[in-house]
C-alpha cells in the first residue's frame, strides 16, 4: 500500500541538500563514484514519473580514461577541463523510439498505438520527458551526497557519433558531471525571480 | 558558505517521500491548497539548476472556480475530472524570448547576446529548461507533503489561447495538478527498469 506524506515537510537540510544550497560545480574533488553510485541514482531516477512510463532516457555513464578522453573532444573549450577532471560524466540522450518499449513499460493498455506514425509527437515527447528524467537524476545524485555539473555546450554531432552510434535513433539531450564538487570552482549565485514575476494565480 | 553533503544520503523516508513512494494521483481529497504552499514550491523549485539561470518557465496556477472550468474545456476527456477535482493545476509554460530577462538572471557576462538571433536554440533550450523545472515542480510540491498528477492531454492551441493570449512568447509546455491525492484513484505501478536495460557504464 502506497504511503502518503500529507502536509509533511521534508526536514530543512534535507531540502539545503537537494534545493537551497545545492550548487552547480565547475571543478571537482579527487574522489572516485563508484558503479554501484551509478545505480543508486538510478534506482532512485526511475520511479520520477513520466507521460505514460516512457522512460525514453537511455543514459551512457562516461567513467574510463578512454571514454573520458572522446567526451572532452566533443564539448565547448570552456568544459573541457571540467569533464576532465569530473569522475563520471553522463550523457543524458533519448530514443525517439521510445515506443517501441511501452508493451512491457506500460502493459495496461495499448499506449505504443498512440505513438505509432507520429514521430514528431515522439520527439517532442522524448525531449520533454528525457529532461523531466535529467531532473530527477540531479535531485537523485544530491540527495545521495552527490554535486551535479549540468552542461549544454558541446557538438551534439559529435558526441552522438562518438557514443550514439550504433543506436541511430539516440539522440543526446544534455550532460552532466557528478561527483564531490571542489567548492573553490562555484561562481556566486545568479539571482533567483520573486514568486510574482514568472508566476501568476488566476 | 555552501553547505555540502557529500556521502549524506537523505532518509529513507525523505526518499520515500519525493522518489519512492510518491505516485502519480488521478483524483484528489477535498482540501485546499493554499497560495502560500504554492509560494514554498516556487521558492524551492527556482533554485534548480537551469541553463545560464535562464528560468525560462512562466506558470500559471489556476485555481478559482472560472479559470479551473476554462482549463477543463482544453483538456482531453480523460483529463477533464482530474483537473475538476484538483485544488489547483499548474500550467508549466515557457518564454521563448527569455533571453530578454538574462541581464538580470545572469548578470557577471553578456548571455544574452548568445541566443540573439537564434530563435530555433531558444526554442529547443526554453524547452528543455522547463522542462527540468517541471520536476523541480514535482519534486518541490512532494518535499512540501503536497501530490502531484502531471498531464500532456490537453490541446495547447486552445489552452495557449485561453490562457496565455496576452503573452504570445509563451508556449504551454504540460499541466500539473496539486493537492492532496486520493489513494483510491492510483492505479497500480508501472514496471520499471532495471540499470542495465537503459543505462551504459563507459
């Protein structure tokens, strides 16, 4: 039976963790992230809900020396020595066939019809929901005493031949470093928006 | 100073409570939800991490008896009770011209200059970075006690144009309604993966 948690706050540092003074990190403490790291955050990322279970997110780990070394050849000169010196960089992408899974994803009904000849409701779909999952992956990372590097600058071209390339239907979205984060590399806070300016309650 | 976590795992029932444990609610108690609670969410979600700072989401909460029975009548059938039932339903929608805000959100260089010109890189990172902040939406709204139910079905052209029509930058990106969810009205659990079906380690 599933259990609620109606009106509970979660505790103050625990919301510092995962929100207030969580961080985006630039430079990276000499400690390694284990696999076993790796499988908690997805064990945790998984239940974060998407449209329909989809879960298009198909996420390559980029650990080894050699793996590592192909990355940096395919982000922007400024995050180069940031996927360097991180310990586990992810490439988050998606497959715009994401439908083809959803028999056993979401067996209850025939979800994979609704899909069927309509890739750009796919790619739309696995854009939007692959980010909804590159959230739950940094919240999952932090809230496991992790720090998150979130990039956008590289030559997706690249970086999908360097590791897409026997998935042709992979496409990357964004990538993140993970690691114990170096707090001499985090710049100053960039300002955040009072509730009234992005928000309205009709 | 940046607090750190590092190796501090959250609870297992802070986990429980925004990971494990926390479902997606078809139908809802008959309690309210008050703007207060939505101020916490957006004081908690607006510190995740975007793009630049770019915090390109604008939402629109819609909680009175007139604007819930105008989002009713752009939602698809099944979606119609939900969002009758709900205490409020947040339209996540994005600027596409948010980089007119990034003097302000990203004040130490010129990033606005960056997507000048480049209406389609604004469009697919506007996208994206609301997108993560639709889950630091979820996520918010689950650490404050409160359940979710996000939705894509509904027909945006009417929903952009019932709500967002003196806005004509912005662009609905999925709803999702708040409260306190009825456990009746869950269904049961979709599968989820196991690491190695969607995960790479390199």
């Amino acid at each position: 039976m599933t259990t609620q948690f109606h009106d509970h706050h979660l505790s103050a540092d625990a919301l510092d963790q995962i929100f207030r003074e969580a961080r985006s990190y630039n430079g990276w403490l000499d400690k390694e992230v284990s696999d076993e790291q790796l499988h908690a955050i997805w064990e945790l990322m998984k239940m974060g809900p998407t449209s329909a279970n989809m879960q298009p997110s198909r996420i390559v780990w980029v650990k080894s020396p050699e793996a590592k070394a192909k990355l940096v050849d395919c982000v922007s000169d400024g995050n180069k020595e940031k996927v360097k010196a991180a310990p586990v960089t992810a490439i988050i992408a998606y497959d715009i066939d994401f439908h083809e899974e959803l028999p056993w994803l979401f067996p209850h009904t025939d979800a994979k019809s609704w899909f069927e000849g309509d890739e750009e409701g796919r790619k739309e779909g696995a854009f939007r929901n692959s980010s909804l999952q590159g959230a739950y992956l940094m919240i999952a990372a932090r809230a496991l005493g992790l720090d998150c590097g979130p990039m956008s600058g590289f030559d997706k071209g690249a970086l999908e031949k360097a590791f897409l390339a026997d998935e042709p239907r992979h496409r990357a979205n964004f990538i993140c470093s993970i690691g114990y984060g170096d707090k001499t590399t985090i710049f100053d806070r960039s300002p955040r928006p009072e509730f009234d300016t992005f928000n309205d309650i009709v």
